[in-house]
C-alpha cells in the first residue's frame, strides 16, 4: 500500500480524525435544562465556590490537551502549526483509542517560548493534562519546565520522555538477554535533542555505568564550545567522565549498547564491530534507521531495535504516553515525575517474561491490550508513592 497516498485521501474523505460527541441527549426541553440552563447553574456554583470539583462536575480529568507550534513535526521539521494538526489529531485517537482519554488538539501560531507557556498556562484550567508534542529543541526544555512550574496538571514532553521510557525498557530487558548489568556498561546515545537527552537522563537515572552523548559536533564533554546549550551543559556534566573527545566511531569503540534518535545511515557495520562483545544496537531513527537491522547482526549485534513495524523490538511512543497519562489522570497526580516514568519502563519491561525473552522479543507490542493497563497501573502507584497523587477524580 502506498500509505501516503493512502493517507491523504483518508484525511480529505474524512475532513480530519476526531470529533466531539454529547455524553447527554438534548432532545426536549427538560434535558435541555438539565445540559444547560437553568440546571447547569448548580455545577457551576459548585466549581466556583471549589474549583476541585471542575475534576468530578466536568470531564475535565479525562481531558488531555496536545500542543504544539509545529516546529518539528514528526521528521518533517519546521512546517507550522496547521500543517502539524493532523499529526495532532492522530495524538489525540491514539489517546482514546489506547487509554479511553479524550484528547484535543492545540496548534499555537508562536514559537516564541513566554507565548507557548502563558498560552498554554491561561488554558490549563479546561485540561486534566497537558501533552507537549513536536516543539523543537533546545527551547522544548525551558518550555516544559516552565509549564511543570506554573501548572498543577500534569505536563509531559512525549518526544522527550515517552521514547527514553520505551528505550529503558528495551535497554532492561537486551541487557538480560545479553547477561549484562547495567551499572556495568557503557551506553552511547546518538542524537543530542530532545529524545537523545532524554534517553541520557532516563538510563543515568536507572543506574548506567558510563554514558556519552554525540551529536552532529562531535561528543559532548563538561568543557566543550561547539553547539552547547544550558540543558546540554546540564548534561555534559553527568556523562562522558573521561572527555572523549571525536567522532561517533570514537565513542562507540569499546560501547555496550549504542542508541540512535540522529540520522539515516551513521552506524557502520565496521563501527559495530569496534563496540564490546554481544553489543546492542537502538537505531530508531525512521524511515531509515542509522544502521539497519539485518547489517547490524551481520556485524556482531546481539540484540537490534528500530523504530520501525517492520522489524522486530520497535521502539514505538504508543507503548508508553497513553498509560502513562491513564495512570496519572486515575491517581489524579499533579505532575508527571521520575519515579512515575521509571515505574512506566520497568512494567513494559516486565510484560516480556525471561521465559519468551530472545534477541527478537525484548518489546511487547503495540496492540497487546496488556500494555497500557500495566503502564497505567505501574505509573498511577508511583504517584502515590512519590506524593503527587491528589485523589482527584478523572472520569
């Protein structure tokens, strides 16, 4: 099938892919006044005397908002807001599809940083969420951060942690098809924007050995001038100890595991072979991964992912955003935080029995219905644990 040409008459036949639908009939008079008025004078009484109950009077907690300023829209790069709503739309089925939330889209004609955040803060009363979705690096950062301040609702970058959330999870369970530990190898990441430093913080956190991060400058080390940024200067400190300085082909020489989230094509199979014995290859860049998979084995690779569905061990979003956000809106957690998105890689991990464990089975499946109930579970506990869970009702 030629899915773009597909595709486009999908949309044209369809005129878009979600729509807004009643959950009451107004269909006489005495349901009308009790959608609208005078009936619905009560539960607006109530939400303006305890703004709290706009979580159990409306659907506001089962609501999910998908932003962004179309700056770097799913490969295609800086194409504008309108141009990214269908991809929004898709979000926002896949939301409801996979985690019965509704989502809807926020297409905000501004890159400017103070804009997107007061935008998206002055709105923040009508969410129970908010999904940050193709905002371009470095200003995707400051953006969140900024919003995870000013909002107490959930905010969640998925081209950020929704991709280092799976990658652990696949990095958990190569590393026991391997027998490797993973305080005791070293992992580089290719790409250094939003997914790569992502994926960086995520497996520091879990407790990885060595890390080094590269990008089109080279890798990054505490010190270096080329191409750094206040959150790449963050992340120089933590990683690369000794200040490697090179190529790609210096850093994975002696490497463990290399994860890719760059460019077509900049893994050779020779450069696999510089890496440790059993290495594990992530070259999720899609369409055209760094290194396809067939000559990643053919050069010594004992476990390979992609980001491709026509391989095994796909490294695919939908496995982790829609769980995630159903755990935080059933806790009624006020903020996506590290414990909660840890909780989320160990259960996909762990829906993959040692038993079924092999080189091409480190990943469950998107469709698998037991995905996005054990993300959910495993994400809503956390948030007890952690303390963000306010109880709030989300549907």
């Amino acid at each position: 099938m030629d899915y773009l040409k597909e595709s486009l008459k999908l949309h044209e036949r369809l005129k878009g892919k979600i729509e807004i639908k009643s959950t009451v009939p107004v269909s006489n008079e005495e349901e009308l006044s009790l959608a609208y008025t005078p009936g619905v004078a009560a539960p607006c009484l109530e939400i303006a005397e305890n703004p709290e109950k706009s979580y159990s009077l409306t659907r506001r907690g089962n609501l999910c908002a998908v932003v962004t300023d179309g700056s770097a829209v799913l490969g295609l790069g800086n194409i504008g807001p309108e141009a990214g709503m269908p991809v929004m739309e898709g979000k926002c089925a896949l939301f409801k599809a996979f985690a019965d939330i509704d989502a809807f889209p926020v297409c905000i004609k501004s890159q400017d940083v103070d804009t997107i955040v007061e935008t998206v803060y002055q709105i923040s009363g009508s969410f129970g969420g908010i999904n940050l979705e193709d905002i371009s690096a470095p200003r995707c950062f400051e953006i969140e951060r900024r919003l995870k301040e000013k909002c107490d609702i959930p905010v969640f970058h998925d081209d950020q942690h929704g991709t280092a959330v799976i990658v652990l999870a696949g990095v958990i369970n190569a590393l026991k098809v391997t027998g490797k530990k993973i305080d005791k190898v070293k992992a580089v990441v290719s790409g250094a924007g939003a997914a790569g430093i992502s994926i960086a913080e995520t497996l520091l956190k879990a407790g990885i050995g060595e890390l080094i991060l590269s990008d089109i400058h080279g890798t990054v080390y505490e010190g270096r001038k080329e191409g750094m940024h206040p959150k790449l200067q963050e992340i120089a400190a933590l990683t690369n100890r000794d200040k490697i300085a090179g190529k790609l082909e210096d850093a994975v020489r002696g490497a463990d595991i290399f994860i890719g989230v760059s460019a077509p094509g900049i893994l050779t199979g020779d450069m696999v072979k510089t890496m440790n014995a059993d290495p594990i290859v992530f070259a999720c860049a899609n369409p055209t991964p760094e290194i396809f998979p067939e000559e990643a084995r053919a050069a010594g690779a004992a476990v390979v992912a992609s980001g491709r569905s026509d391989y095994p061990n796909q490294i695919n979003n939908v496995l982790a955003f829609p769980g995630i956000f159903r755990g935080a809106f059933d806790s009624g957690a006020t903020d996506i935080n590290d414990e909660m998105k840890l909780a989320a890689a160990f259960a996909l991990a762990g829906l993959i029995k040692d038993e079924d464990l092999s080189p091409e089975n480190i990943i469950p499946k998107p469709f698998d219905p037991a995905v996005g109930k054990a993300v959910a579970k495993a994400v809503a506990e956390a948030a007890v644990s952690s303390g963000v869970a306010s109880g709030r009702e989300s549907r």
